[in-house]
C-alpha cells in the first residue's frame, strides 16, 4: 500500500540530500586526502546517488513513458559504471597498500551488490527495451523487477554505511581523533547517505504527483 501522500516532497528533499552528500564525501575525499582513494567517491556517487535518482526518475519526470524508460535505463547503466570503477578502485588501492582483498563483510557484501545489479540491468534491458519481451512477460516480471531493484538499492545503501563505519574504523586505529573532524564528517555522511535512501524509497512507495503519471506506469505495466 501507497503512503497517503504525495511523492513530490520526498523527491525534492532527496535531491537536496543527494547534493549534500556528494559535497560531503568529496569534501573527506579530497580535503583529508584518504589515501587518495576514490572508491567513496565511485560508490556513492554511482551506487547510491545515481542508482537513487533513476529509481526515482521513472515516477517523477513529466515525460511520456518511453522517454522516462530510456532515462530510466541511461541512468542505471551509468551507475553501474561507477560501481563497477569505485569497485576496481578499492582493489587497486589495496594491491598498491599491500592490503588483503575480499576479507570483510562490506566486501563481500559490495560484490554481491554489483552482481545482483548488473543482472537486473541485463534483464531490464533485454526484457524492457531490447529486444523486449512479450506483454504477458513484462506485466508479469514488472512488480518483481521493481522489487528486486529497490532491496538491491537498499541493501547498497546499507552496505555504504558498514563502509564508513569500517574507514573510520581503521583511520581512528591509526590516530585520527575520535571526536575530531574528520570523524565527524564520515558519520555525518553515512547518515545523510542512509537518509537520502530512506527518502528515495518513501518517493517511490508514495502516491504520484498526478494520475497521468500513475496511468502511464499502468499502461507501462501492462504494455
């Protein structure tokens, strides 16, 4: 069941939270330097921002439904991308550090992210757009393409905030005050980034911002 309310404040505020979080890691990034790793950038600005804004994209832009399925699609693909990149960045940071791979959870849960990701791109892809599958097939699929998509994005944006927590982690362990700025900056982040989840979840699961933009995910649906 659809929240009684609108989604266009959700998505308003979601993008305001998109903003302040990419400012915010860019900020830890390239300020405190980090070892010069760019993974958090990759991550959170594909995996979360990006994948966020396409979840959304389908629901809130005025555009007819295959205008909005192509941007929806476009948006995805590009968030794959960086997921895939801040992924190969992690790795090289940890061959040049000497650094073990795969040894912790956010890890293996970051590769299943990706894996499951790509697979419901591929699926989107051949079964939506090209080739497409048959109208039975799609109005069947749909509901559970959309619900793998978002517990695939929220388990994403959890795994980000095991991400902070496990930097942080070894950043204190090697002398970064507990309390200090730096600190304060990553949990900040970490919660700005589970809360701009929260709030692309509420604009998905609430009612559109107008019934032409319900009736063409319908006919979407049943295409």
């Amino acid at each position: 069941m659809m929240p009684a309310v609108k989604a266009f404040p959700f998505t308003v505020i979601s993008h305001g939270l998109a903003v302040v979080a990419l400012i915010m890691v860019l900020i830890w990034t390239f300020h405190f330097n980090l070892s010069n790793s760019v993974h958090p950038v990759f991550m959170l600005f594909g995996l979360i921002i990006i994948r966020g804004e396409a979840i959304i994209s389908y629901k809130s832009l005025p555009f007819i439904k295959e205008v909005k399925m192509v941007i929806h699609l476009a948006l995805n693909g590009v968030a794959l991308v960086l997921g895939i990149v801040g992924i190969s960045a992690a790795f090289k940071d940890h061959n040049e550090s000497g650094i073990a791979n795969l040894y912790s959870l956010h890890s293996w849960i970051g590769i299943g992210v990706i894996v499951l990701y790509g697979i419901q791109w591929l699926y989107g892809f051949v079964s939506f757009f090209y080739p497409g599958g048959s109208a039975d097939l799609r109005r069947a699929t749909l509901p559970w393409h959309a619900l793998l998509g978002a517990c695939v994005y929220v388990l994403a944006a959890a795994n980000s905030a095991l991400g902070f927590l496990e930097k942080l982690t070894f950043l204190q362990s090697s002398g970064v005050a507990k309390y200090g700025t730096e600190a304060l900056l990553v949990n900040f982040t970490a919660i700005t980034t589970v809360v701009f989840a929260v709030f692309v979840i509420l604009s998905v699961t609430s009612q559109p911002s107008s019934d032409q933009h319900h009736d063409d995910y319908r006919i979407h649906s049943a295409k």
